[in-house]
C-alpha cells in the first residue's frame, strides 16, 4: 500500500512485498491490510473431548500446577477406559496453556539491572566437558574460570582442575593482571573455596583466606544467595555464551584434538580476545573507574607443612603422596597448586607431584620405593596403596597373569618387573607385557628382562693361557747383583 502510493505500480509494488499480483490487487481494492482483513473465529469446528471432566482436569493443576498435560491424559485414560485416544494429548496441551496462563500462580518475575561502569565483576566455574575436547587423542576434562565485567563484558577465561581455592585465587588474579585495574566489587556464587558455613546461624560467610585476598586488591566481596543463580546472572549467562563460541570455532577448526594442554590453551584465549574486540568500546569507558593494581600479585599456591613418614609418604589433607626414600623423617614445605604439588627442603626444591582430586586418596609413585621393594617382596600382597603400584593397565595385567600361572611367586616376580620398569623404561616393560599376553605367554620376569635388553652374555670359565716364564731375566737380575757386591768388597 506504501509503495502504490508513492506510484509504483501494482506489478512493481507486488513484487517489492513478495506476493503474487492477484493477492496484491485483492489488497488494493479492498484498502485495507491483512491483519484489518482476517477475522478471528470463535466457533469450535468439533466438541471439546474433555469438556465434561475439566473440573477434574482443573483440581488436579489446582493440587500441582507442575503437573504435565502428559501426565494428566494418563490419569483421565484411566479413569475413563476407551474414552480418550492418544491424538488428543495435543488438544489437552493447549487447554492446559490456556488455563495455566488466565487462572495459574504467578511466575517468579526477574528485574533487570542496571550495570554502572568499573563497579561490579562477576566469576565463576563451568564445566567443559560436554565440548569433547581431547589432548594427544585422550579426553580432557576440566573446568574453565570465567571471569567478566557487567559493565562491558570484557570477560577472560583459564582452565582448571578443579573449583579449589587456589584455582579460584590464580583465575582471579589472571583476569585482573590482564585487565590492567581493579573493579570495585566481586561477586561469585556460594562455593566452597571461597565461603564457609556459619553453623550457629546455617548462613555462609567469606573464609580468611579468600578475604585475604580480597583484602589485598581492595575488593568488596559479594555473593548470591544459595539456589539464586540468576543474582550472577552476567557471567551464568555468559558461560552459556562462551562454550557456544568455543564449540563454533572448533567447528570450523574441523577437530577438536589438540597437541598439548598449552596449544589448547592458546586456541581458548584466541577465542576470548576475539569477543572482547567487539567492547572494546565499552571497556575504554569502564578502565578510567577502576582502582589501580596493588604492587605484586598474591601467591596463586596454599603453602603447608608436611613431615616424610617412614612410608615415604606424606598427608596434605586427606590424601596422601610418595616422596624419595631420601626424605623420610624430614620436614617440607609444600606449596599446593591447583594442579601441582611443589616440595620444598631447606628452601631447595626437591619434587613437583600431581594435585589429586575427586575420589583420588592417594598418590604412589613405584620409583620412590620399588629399591626396598624388591628387598621385601612379600609386603607387597598386603600393602595398604598396592593398587598405586600398577602404573599402567597392562601391569595390573601382568599382575593377575602371573598370580594365575603361580601364586606363590607372583609378587617377587612382579616386584622385580616394576623395578625393571624403573630401571629400563616404563614404556619399554610395557610394550614387552604387551607382546607376551598377545602371544599368551607368562609374563615371568626374565621372559620380560629378555625382551627388554636380549640375551644375557653366557657367562662360563675363561680359557686363560699362561705362557712359562723365562728365568734367565732371573739370571741378569742374580749376575748383576753379585758384581755389584765384588765391587764393594774391592773397595
């Protein structure tokens, strides 16, 4: 109608709208639009099934309005044999909509704030297993930090291990370094590694450590209240958003295989600087407003202290970790990463050990003690961390092998095995437990030694060929001697 009156004619202005000419000459004579045109219809074209039973249809939403029309359906066919069939489970949905939206209880209504620049940032943990990421072709499960300005969305990302402390302090710390500022206020939900339960009054409040640090960017601390996800709504929302970016991009890279941890972690901040290009804008306004950085960043580690037992193990927490033999009876100084373990003696760093996690209760590493092991290889059988002693799958293979082939001399047969392994290359045992269980042979320890380093050198007795002396040297040595005496009675 607009463009008939600015004189296009009906051909033209049909075309332009995208209808056919007749539609359009339809329109045109009558003067009016379509929304103008169209009646609405009041009548039902066939009698409503469930007119008869809607009050009880209506009591049933009145005793639980979560109640589905699915599950509805099911009662009335039960109630009512023969009399609904399943096509009419649709028509039940949308008499159930309709009630719901003119007679239901009111919906929780949520308030959309406004986000003043360099007050408020917003972090929190999201799992990103879901995107099938691997590393060297092995799955890789893990958390990303994500960190974000209400104001701006300039948001920074850091993978972690776990939602501890310490990933929390290095994520925090990571994302405030590069921003180059600090905001006035940070708010993260109610996990542990930075709040703690008040137990007189069953609320939560910040624990020391996380107040520390705090403390040391001038932060005020904010948090949501239990079960309240929508009160961090920037990043909860953002989280969504930046997994789906993340799964794009590796779509288009066409594999979702990376390398190494460090390859994946520059194709992850390769795709945040992207979608922080876009605020640039936004974040120039919000940098003025924040508070300067404090003149160094705060350890990212827990620093504890842990004594070598006569195990050889140490405690940090509940769980417990090998150390060389080398260490029992001394104290170290542990710094707890969120992925590492740094020992420390005298100020000398003296191993770096993996964090455990999840259900993990212990770290055993067979090269810390297989030396007093295989002295001992009866305490094998029993050893309370045995199973840490089967690095690989094929050993625990080769384990159970040997106790079906001969019990009585499994564990010495296994001990030695593992010391081999520490001794040769534990890749190189394993490829030898590997051909012999594929040609179904015992995995005994020389059959594996073999296999490792060859054929021992026969060992017999040497031919030694002893050629008799000459004795005249003899001789000189006796004719000299008596001259040399003749000489001094001469004289």
């Amino acid at each position: 109608m607009k463009l008939l009156s600015e004189g296009k004619s009906l051909i033209q202005a049909a075309v332009c709208a995208e209808m056919s000419e007749p539609t359009a000459r339809k329109y045109a004579r009558s003067g009016h639009v379509p929304s103008e045109v169209a009646v609405r219809r009041t009548w039902r074209t066939r009698p409503d099934p469930f007119a008869l039973v809607w009050s009880e249809i209506e009591a049933l939403l009145k005793q639980d309005n979560g109640l589905e029309a699915k599950t509805i359906f099911m009662v009335l066919r039960e109630r009512y044999p023969g009399r609904f069939v399943p096509g009419q489970v649709r028509t039940l949905q949308r008499r159930v909509h309709a009630w719901k939206a003119r007679s239901g209880p009111d919906k929780e209504v949520y308030f959309e704030q406004v986000h003043h620049p360099g007050v408020q940032a917003q972090s929190d943990f999201t799992d990103m297993r879901d995107l099938d990421v691997t590393i060297a072709g092995e799955p890789f499960g893990h958390l990303l930090y994500h960190f974000v300005l209400t104001y701006s969305n300039w948001e920074w990302a850091m993978i972690c291990p776990s939602e501890s402390f310490e990933s929390l302090t290095a994520g925090l710390q990571g994302a405030l370094w590069r921003l180059g500022g600090v905001p006035k206020q940070h708010r993260t939900d109610n996990l542990s590694a930075a709040t703690h339960e008040i137990h007189d009054s069953r609320g939560r409040d910040f624990t020391k450590r996380y107040k520390k640090v705090l403390d040391h960017y001038h932060l005020e601390g904010s948090r949501n209240y239990p079960g309240n996800a929508n009160e961090n709504g920037t990043v909860e929302s953002g989280n969504g958003h930046l997994k789906s970016a993340i799964d794009q991009r590796l779509r288009l890279r066409g594999s979702r295989d990376f390398t190494s941890q460090a390859s994946y972690e520059t194709f992850l901040q390769e795709c945040v600087a992207s979608r922080n290009a876009t605020r640039e804008v936004r974040l120039a306004e919000e940098r003025p407003r924040l508070q300067p950085l404090p003149a160094q960043a705060l350890p990212a580690y827990t620093e504890l202290f842990a004594k070598v037992s006569r195990y050889s193990v140490i405690r940090v927490g509940k769980r417990c970790y090998s150390v060389p033999s080398r260490l029992i009876g001394r104290r170290l100084t542990v710094h707890l990463h969120a992925d590492i373990l740094e020992l420390f003696y005298q100020g000398v760093q003296v191993g770096v050990l993996p964090r455990l996690l999840g259900d993990a209760l212990a770290y055993i590493d067979y090269r810390h003690i297989i030396h007093s092991l295989v002295r001992k290889p009866r305490a094998f059988r029993n050893y309370v961390f045995r199973e840490g002693l089967y690095p690989r799958l094929e050993f625990r293979r080769a384990y159970d092998a040997l106790v079906a082939h001969d019990e009585a001399r499994a564990d010495l047969e296994y001990v030695r095995i593992l010391d081999l392994a520490a001794k040769d290359g534990e890749q190189a045992v394993e490829s030898a437990l590997e051909a012999l269980r594929a040609e179904g042979t015992p995995p005994r320890y020389e059959t594996v030694r073999e296999r490792v380093r060859g054929p021992r050198t026969p060992t017999g007795v040497p031919d030694v060929k002893i050629e008799a002396p000459d004795l005249s040297v003899y001789d000189c040595l006796l004719g000299l001697h008596d001259a040399s005496l003749d000489e001094g009675v001469g004289s």
